[in-house]
C-alpha cells in the first residue's frame, strides 16, 4: 500500500502559485507550517513586514481554535464532549457558515465526516480500506443535521464530529488579507497550500497569475487565472490518496457513501471574493460531480470555477474566461459544441455560463 500526496495549486514563482517578476526592493516575506500545510506569504509596502507578522501571529491563534487533533482547541473540546460546548464566537460562526453550505450543496459540502476519513487512515496515516459494515456503522454518526449552533453554543450528537479541514484555510486567508488591509497593505499575495489570497494587484497595477496544476501530471501547469483581491482555491482528487491492490483512494469522502469520492472531476478550482466560500466549494464540487457543479454555477453567478474532467476537458464559467489561460499546449478548444482547430481561439457566448476545452494531459 502506498500513499501518495501532490500539493493542488502550484507555484509561487519559486515556491507556492504566482508567475510574476522578481520582487521590488519593498517586498517582505514569511512563511509557516500551520493548519496541515505549508504557507507562504509575499507583501509589499512600508508596514508590509509588521502586518505579516501579525497575519502569522493570528493563523496560530485560529490553528488552535480549530484544529480537530487538538484536544484542547475548540473542535476538540466539541467533538469529546457529550453535551453543549462554549466555543469562540470564530468557531460557531464558521460551523454556523458550513453548516448553510451544506444546505446550499444539497450536503455535498459535510463537516461531520471525520469519523469516516479518520477510519480510512487519511487523519493518522493508517491508510486501509474499511469493510462495508464498519463504514455503515460510522456513518450513522454522520450529518450536519447532527450539529447545531445557538450564539457561542455547539451541540453534536449521536457521536457527530466536527472537522473545519475544508473550510478553515479559506476562512484564515480572509481573515489574513483583512489584517494586511487595516495595515495599509495594497499589494500581497498569501499561498496556503491549495489556497490563494491576493490583495489588490501586484506592485506594478498588473493581476496576479495563478497556476492550476495538471491533475495528472503535477510538475507542470495545465492553466492560469488571472485576478485581483480574490481567492483561488483549488481542490482535487490527486492531492491526497493512497493505493491498496492497486485502487487509489482519494481523501475526499462523500457524503453519501462514507467511501473516497468517485467523481468525473479530477480537479476543481473557485475563484471569488469570499475565500472562505471558495474552499468549501471546491471541495463540494469534487463531491457533486460536473454536471451538479454546472447547474450551481448557474444559479451562482457570483462564483467562477475551473473544472477539469477526467475525460480531459476543461471548463471554464464566462466570468473569468477573458483572465483565463491555457498553458497545456497539446489541445483542441471547444466552446460549446462547435469543434475549433487545434491554435485557434474564439471568444464564448456570453448566455452560455461555460467555456470546453478539450486537451492532452
């Protein structure tokens, strides 16, 4: 058995998810392990040292708040306990916040299933394939409607866990950029693992470029997106997984079935303004599957996303078409359902929410 794990958006020029120049004289930097992965932080401007000192300083606070190995965090006092826990008011809003996503995702966005990937060995490191009797248990454990929230107040039940692993990152790199902000910073760009924070633009008035990594081939891009004081979250199949009898098992869990998910996207990506919705829709659309996602985005409009297939298509929502590049070479495009020669490239329709690419992993 083997466990395998590849990092989700790629680089930040020698490290995380940015193609841009070198840096100005003005640039700071930090990084940290924190939240189960590796950050890293660029800010420019004069107080851009102190307020990533701060942005530091304030992703450990919310470690310890939502860590779920933690006995003493918030989660861990939660989810050990067998009646009401008094939690930070940034605890209960966040499970308050999943706890709609959920409803918004007709579940395929779920906070309570750390019981059934802990048991799958993707929280220890014991990677095995349950029997189908242990997962049945387990997932009679499972479900939002199992949590509630009432001001500063959680109540699990019938041995309901919480895990905020889908949606904390997004939540801090929010939380980061509103620190930068209040310190006068216009310019930075935050990689916290698969998750991207930009503010503002970068130091030359040009958007960010962030790569989206080839689901199939991770040392190279398959795309990039260019943006602006947005999130980018990334989330994909082949980020996390091990193998048993030669099967891979992804971490992402369906709701559903208590088993890895097994979806025709390889690799979802959100681009927004709410980073912390970002990350937990990108997950949720691994779980949901092409078609599901499409019709979310339909009704979303505030929402962009790139979804990759694994019949190796990409699509691309109008809203973020024109900031979109393909960086595969090998490809043919197709918008809609009108096939384009190989190098050609043709603007979408704009009453149609989504662009097809099709290409060679």
């Amino acid at each position: 058995m083997m466990m395998k794990t590849k990092h989700a958006l790629a680089f930040l020029c020698a490290g995380a998810c940015l193609i841009m120049s070198a840096c100005t004289p003005e640039c700071s930097e930090s990084s940290l392990f924190a939240m189960d992965t590796y950050m890293t932080f660029k800010a420019y401007g004069e107080n851009s040292t102190e307020a990533l000192s701060q942005v530091t300083a304030e992703i450990q606070r919310l470690e310890k708040l939502f860590s779920v190995t933690d006995p003493n965090s918030d989660i861990g006092r939660i989810n050990s306990s067998l009646g009401p826990s008094d939690v930070s008011s940034e605890t209960a809003a966040l499970i308050a916040r999943s706890l709609e996503i959920n409803k918004e995702t007709n579940g395929a966005f779920d906070i309570t299933l750390y019981p059934v990937s802990k048991e799958w060995g993707f929280t220890t490191g014991s990677y095995h394939v349950p029997d189908s009797e242990t997962i049945n248990e387990l997932m009679k454990q499972t479900g939002s409607d199992k949590v509630t929230v009432s001001e500063n107040i959680v109540t699990v039940s019938d041995g309901a866990q919480a895990d905020l692993g889908g949606i904390a990152k997004g939540y801090a790199g929010q939380i980061a950029a509103e620190i930068l902000k209040e310190n006068g910073v216009t310019s930075a760009l935050l990689s916290l693992g698969g998750n991207i924070q930009a503010i503002g633009s970068k130091p030359d008035g040009t958007a960010w470029s962030v790569g989206i990594k080839d689901p199939e081939n991770t040392s190279q891009l398959a795309a990039a997106v260019s943006v602006c004081d947005k999130a980018v979250v990334t989330s994909g199949t082949y980020e996390r997984f091990f193998e048993e009898n030669g099967t891979a098992y992804c971490h992402i869990i369906d709701p559903k079935t208590g088993c890895p998910v097994q979806s025709d996207l390889l690799s979802a990506t959100v681009i927004g303004y709410d980073g912390t919705l970002c990350d937990a829709l990108s997950t949720a659309f691994i779980v949901m599957g092409q078609q599901k996602a499409e019709e979310y985005l339909n009704i979303h409009t505030d929402i962009d996303a790139v979804l990759i297939t694994t019949d190796h298509r990409i699509f691309v929502t109008n809203g973020i078409f024109g900031d979109f590049s393909l960086i595969e070479n090998s490809y043919s495009i197709i918008p809609h359902s009108t096939l384009i020669k190989k190098g050609e490239r043709s603007e979408p329709d704009r009453n149609f929410p989504f662009s097809i690419f099709n290409f060679q992993f």
